[in-house]
C-alpha cells in the first residue's frame, strides 16, 4: 500500500494551521475543485477573481474530502460537524505547503517559461524524464499564482524528476513562484511580443521571463534559445543573476543542443540533432517546428537532471498536441472526411505563426482546402492593429485556400488579403458557426485559432457536435 501524499501532523506542520472537528489522518491529494475531488483529498478554500472556496466546503466534505483548509474568519459561516484546519490565509498556507513538498523530496526539478510552448515543453519534459524516473509535473496550464504552489503541494515525497511550468502577465510574477520551486535547470523557450500592453516592448518582456534565473538553486543550469532575438539580452541577465552554467539550443551554430534536419509530417516529425556532442535521431508526435526547437531544450533538461538521452528521444515520439494547443481530430462528413486542427486555447504572434506553419506543412486530400479561421489576439497594446496586420506573410505562406476573420482587431488582417482567399468576416466568433457547418468538405484541413477573450473554442465544438470524430490524431 502506498504511503499518503500528507500525514495530518506534517499537513499541519507546513500550513501552521489548527485542527478542528475530526480531520482525517492521512491525506492521498490536494484540491481546490469540488467537480473533481477524490474521497481522502484535502480541500483548500481558495478565494479567487469569481469564486470564493468557502462557499463550496460543504460539498467537499460531502465528497469524502479528507479535511478542508480554510480561513479563520470564515469558520462561522461553514457546517458546524466539519473536518477542518483553520489558518489566516488559505492560499499562503497553500504556498507554506508547497515549500515544505519541496524542502522534502530530493527531486531534481526543472522550471519552464517562455512566451510561447511552456505546456508542451512541460509535457515533453514529463514523457522524456519518465523513462528514467518517478516523475511529478503540473495538470494543464498550472502556471500562476495558486498553479504553482497547489502542483508542489502535490509532489510526492519520492518524486524522482520535478517538471514546472511557470507563468506571468506582470513583472514581478515569476520571482516568488520559481522561489517556491528552487529548479536545478530553468529553461526559457522563447520570448516574443505577448503581453505587450502590459510591458511596451519586447525587452521589458525578457526581463520579466528572466526572473526565472533568480530561483536557480546553486549552480543550476539556464538553458536558453539560442535563435530568439533577445538571446543576448537573456545571456546578460542569467549571468547578471549569478547563474554561472548556461546551455544553448537552436539551428545557431555552436549550440549545445544543435537542430541538424528536422522533416515535418501530418501529426509528428523527425529530428536529427546533436546534443552536448552526442548525436540522436528522434521523432516528436506533433507537427511544428516549434516543437522540434523546444524538444531540444528538453534533451539538454534531460542530461542535466540525470535522465537517459537515448531513452528520452524514444519517448518523444508519444507526445501528441493538447486539446486547443494543435490537437487534430477527423471529422466524418457525408462522402468523406476533414481534419481539424484546434489551435483555440490562445493566439500571439508568435504562437499563431507556428499555428500557420503547421498548416503549412500539411497537404489537403483533393478536392480538400486549406481553411485558416483567425481570432483576435489581445493584449498586444498599441501595436495590436501593425501586429495583426502582419500575418499576411504567415497566411500566404501556409498556402491557406480561405481565410475567415473574427473580431475588430483581425479586421487589419481581413483588408490585407486577396479577394480570393477572403470567406466571412464576423465582429464575433458565433457569427461563423453555421457557415463553417455548411461550407466544411470532405478533403479540407480546417485551422482554428484565437486569444480565449475572441472565444475561438465554441466553433471547435460546434464542429465537433455537427460531425462525429473518425479518431482522436491528437489527444490531450
């Protein structure tokens, strides 16, 4: 029988927290979601944007919850007969458990950030690292504030490999996460124009990524793109930060994890690569070549934290694109089928080139077309309407046959494109659902993607409900 994740005594320990009512004495998991919590997991009542936790204690108990964290102040609002422990701040006392889950394991943990390809990274680095050791990495896109901390409070002690993904809107915000997580090896995938209303330039946006290199634990290893524009200025502030050991990937000559041939086919790639002087071919279950770039980041992690290169090549081959991220799934229409590339979890410049690429790369079955549909992508500041503009180099060079438009800010885009590749403009997603129902064809490859706020994610769905999927080509 395995042992708890949290003994009551060491859970009280770490939170500060007081027992009340009759908590259980061992705790199997950590949750803050009521629609998913396991009978024996801790719940912790985390008050948020929208949502207040306290208000959901009653149903967790119900559930079997092994005890509930929550405030002080709010106790005399919850059932009298409940299993508690009661602390000043639900969330800090989240954070004191997160510390004392790392300040316990002898893992080795890598951190990963980037304006782009964080989740898939952090999912390569989980397939790859699996093949040498026990591995504990974050559930989706657990990257902020309470991500963090709830994935550390959740590491078994026994953890072998540690994978984080860590993220941030503002300066400043990825200081106090990568403090928690303390990595062995920090890796900075990319860093492009996103964000950029919250920023202004493209510089300030490396600066706050490189925060990343001020939780390096001693003698930790920065593993940087070295084909990024901001290479230079990310090189200055690792070491400007104390970190001694820095290793590059990309196709720049002399990088320590050196792109050799890449070739892209529907639904994966192969690699050729040399990696600290050791020469590997490998596959990658996805297409894109920004996937090809970031798994070489993840073969220099791999060495770093001790795993085997060769059996994390192999292992690349099963990661497939998650659901919004690439994910592709054939849809069966009358007198054949279609594929559907979801691209909808959220769009930038640089993301939504790479979305295009991959497009790109793959070959529509005649009499099929290329369907490219765009939402707006936000946060872009003043640049939002140039930026926009801008994807009419990536859009041509797709080879996209039809091109619809969403919202005022892909309305730059829309006026760039010859007539002959215009479909629909709409000032919102839903205006197009019907007309990508009737006019979707047996033979066509159909790409969609968007920031969330353009809510590209329904018209995935309503082609999904409209034609049943053949097979999953990409699940999450």
């Amino acid at each position: 029988m395995s042992a708890p994740l949290w003994t009551l005594d060491a859970f009280l320990a770490a939170t500060r927290g007081e027992a009340r009512g009759e908590p259980q004495a061992e705790i199997t998991g950590i949750s803050i979601d009521t629609r998913t919590i396991l009978p024996g997991e801790a719940f912790v009542a985390i008050v948020g944007d929208r949502l207040d936790g306290h208000d959901y204690v009653a149903k967790a108990l119900e559930a079997g919850a092994s005890l509930a964290l929550v405030a002080r102040h709010k106790l005399v609002d919850l059932p009298q007969d409940g299993r508690y422990v009661v602390v000043d701040d639900p969330l800090e006392a989240l954070r004191n458990l997160g510390r004392a889950a790392r300040a316990r394991t002898s893992a080795r943990i890598v951190a990963v950030t980037g304006s782009v390809g964080k989740t898939g990274t952090k999912e390569a680095l989980r397939l790859a690292l699996g093949r040498s050791g026990k591995v504990h990495a974050s559930a989706a896109s657990f990257n902020n504030h309470w991500g963090v901390p709830l994935t550390l409070a959740r590491m078994p002690e026994d953890t072998e490999f540690g994978v984080f993904e860590i993220g941030m809107n503002h300066a400043g915000e990825i200081t106090p996460l990568v403090q928690m997580v303390r990595p062995h090896a920090a890796i900075i995938t990319t860093v492009q124009a996103v964000h950029l209303e919250f920023f202004g330039s493209v510089e300030k946006i490396a600066q706050a990524k490189a925060e990343i290199f001020l939780g390096l634990e001693p003698g930790g290893l920065a593993i940087l793109n070295q084909d990024n524009d901001q290479f230079d200025l990310l090189t200055f502030l690792a070491k400007t930060a104390g970190v001694e050991r820095i290793q590059t990937f990309g196709e720049a000559e002399g990088s320590d994890a050196l792109l050799e041939n890449y070739a892209v086919q529907t639904g994966s790639s192969s690699i050729q690569a040399r990696v600290l002087g050791q020469e590997i071919t490998y596959k990658i279950g996805a297409p894109g070549k920004h996937l090809v770039r970031n798994s070489l980041a993840v073969l220099l992690a791999v060495c770093e934290l001790g795993g085997d290169l060769a059996l994390a090549g192999l292992a690349l081959a099963e990661l497939s694109a998650p659901k919004g991220r690439g994910a592709q799934t054939r849809l069966k229409l009358p007198g054949g089928e279609a594929v559907l590339v979801d691209e909808s979890y959220n769009a930038n410049p640089a993301s939504m080139r790479a979305a295009l690429s991959v497009l790109g790369g793959m070959q529509a079955a005649a009499p099929g077309r290329k369907i490219a549909v765009l939402g707006d992508m936000l946060e872009l500041g003043d640049a939002a309407g140039q930026l926009h503009a801008d994807l009419i180099g990536p859009v041509e060079d797709s080879g996209a046959d039809l091109v619809y438009c969403s919202g005022p800010l892909m309305r730059a885009l829309w006026e760039r494109l010859p007539r002959e590749k215009r479909a629909v403009y709409a000032e919102h997603s839903e205006a197009l659902t019907e007309r990508l129902k009737d006019e979707l064809r047996p033979g066509d490859i159909i790409m969609i993607k968007g920031s969330l706020g353009s809510r590209m994610g329904p018209l995935v769905d309503a082609l999904k409900q409209e034609y049943p999927a053949a097979d999953e080509m990409a699940s999450a």
